[in-house]
C-alpha cells in the first residue's frame, strides 16, 4: 500500500499474478493492509488491482485442494475482507482496472464509488463454478445491487461488458484502461475534502446496520457448519 500523499489519499493495489485470484495467502494479505487502513485511515483510499485485472475471484486451481483448515481460512477470510473494506471509516474508491468476476467483483463492490475500465468482463460467477457465497459476500451483493441486478449477476451467472454493468448500477463511471486510476484518484481526491467525521457518520448510517449483520451471519455461516459436518 502506498503512503497517503500530500492529498491525503492513499493507494492499495492487489497484486498476485496473473489475475489476482484469491488463495488463502492473498486473502490474509487483503485482511492485514485493510485492517491498517482502518487503524490509521487516510483521507481517502483507492483499491486497484494490477494491470489489465482487478480480480478474477477465488483460486480454481488451487482451493479444489484444499482441506477443512484451508477451505474454513478462506471462508473466514472472504468474510473478514468484505466486512473489514466495507466498514472502512474513510472514503473508498474502486479503480477496477480489468475483469472482475465472483469475490473479484464482490470485492469491488465493497467500496464507496467505483470506476471501471471499459474493456473488462465482469461478473458474479460463483454458482457456475459451484462455489457458495460466504455470508458476509451475498450480504454486500444484497446491499449494494438493485433486486433486479443482483438477479441478473448472481442468479444468471454470466459475464457482462462494462455498459451493462453501468446500466444495471454496478458501476458509478467507465474510463479507457489506462485512465481508470487516474479517474479513481480524481475522485478520492475529492472525497479527501470533505469533513472526515460527516462522511463517516453518513456512511454508518447507511451500511452500519447492514454491517452488524454481516458479523453476526459471518461468525455463524452455514459454510463453516457444513465443513464440520
């Protein structure tokens, strides 16, 4: 993560080539810079990704094999990464600079505004990969999409241009690939403005009831039960 500059807005970047797909490592890594954030928060934060892909989601190749340890690690760890970003006290923007697709996009819409490239694919894929939703990931789908978006995301399981996504309010603005950082940081800049106790008070207000019960669903998951089973 980067060192908040003098405009008080501070960069965190996902980077585990290729496509960022999430393990067990990355997804404690995740945890661990965002907790940082919200010990020290800047201004503002923009998340991105690396190069042409924001997050392609969970790892195909490797979570197949996982044990109970690992499988239980991840679903605490998507939790723990949804919940954490998406309760952050500072301004967060999303600078989604290629595909996004299953806890990828979940990721992405765990943040405040959210500017994507207009050259990836995005989608909510976990059904078609046979990969339930954790709690805390479904709840944010719930919160964050129109009933009739998040139908058409999580039910049809399709992958969707950028248009689509910013018709169906996924995304806030669409920008070439090479001007959706630029355009994110533009915007956190202005985020950084504002008075960092009203935002926070507004943004609780909004998502503090929403986040109150993803913990409660979390720390009960049917997915950790079903490990134990």
């Amino acid at each position: 993560m980067s060192e908040a500059g003098a405009d008080g807005v501070a960069v965190l970047a996902v980077d585990r080539p290729p496509v960022n797909a999430m393990n067990v490592e990355l997804l404690e890594q995740v945890i661990v810079a965002v907790n940082a954030v919200a010990a020290a928060p800047p201004r503002a934060l923009v998340l991105t990704g690396r190069e042409s892909c924001f997050s392609a989601g969970a790892d195909l190749k490797a979570v197949p094999g996982y044990g109970q340890d690992e499988h239980r690690r991840m679903i605490n760890g998507i939790n723990e990464m949804a919940i954490g970003v998406y309760g952050l006290r500072c301004p967060v923007v999303a600078a989604i600079n290629g595909h996004a697709i299953a806890g990828g996009l979940v990721l992405a819409l765990c943040t405040d505004l959210r500017v994507a490239s207009n050259a990836g694919q995005y989608g909510l894929t976990e059904i078609k990969v046979g990969v339930p939703y954790p709690q805390a990931a479904i709840a944010v789908v719930r919160a964050e999409l129109a009933p009739h978006a998040a139908r058409s995301l999580a039910l049809g399981n399709a992958l969707f241009d950028s248009k689509e996504c910013l018709r169906l309010g996924v995304f806030d603005e669409l920008a070439e690939p090479d001007g959706v950082l630029p355009r994110a940081l533009e915007l956190a800049r202005g985020l950084a403005a504002f008075e960092p106790g009203a935002y926070w008070r507004t943004k609780n207000d909004m998502r503090g009831a929403a986040i109150e019960a993803m913990r409660a669903a979390a720390a009960d998951d049917p997915l950790l039960a079903a490990l134990a089973g």
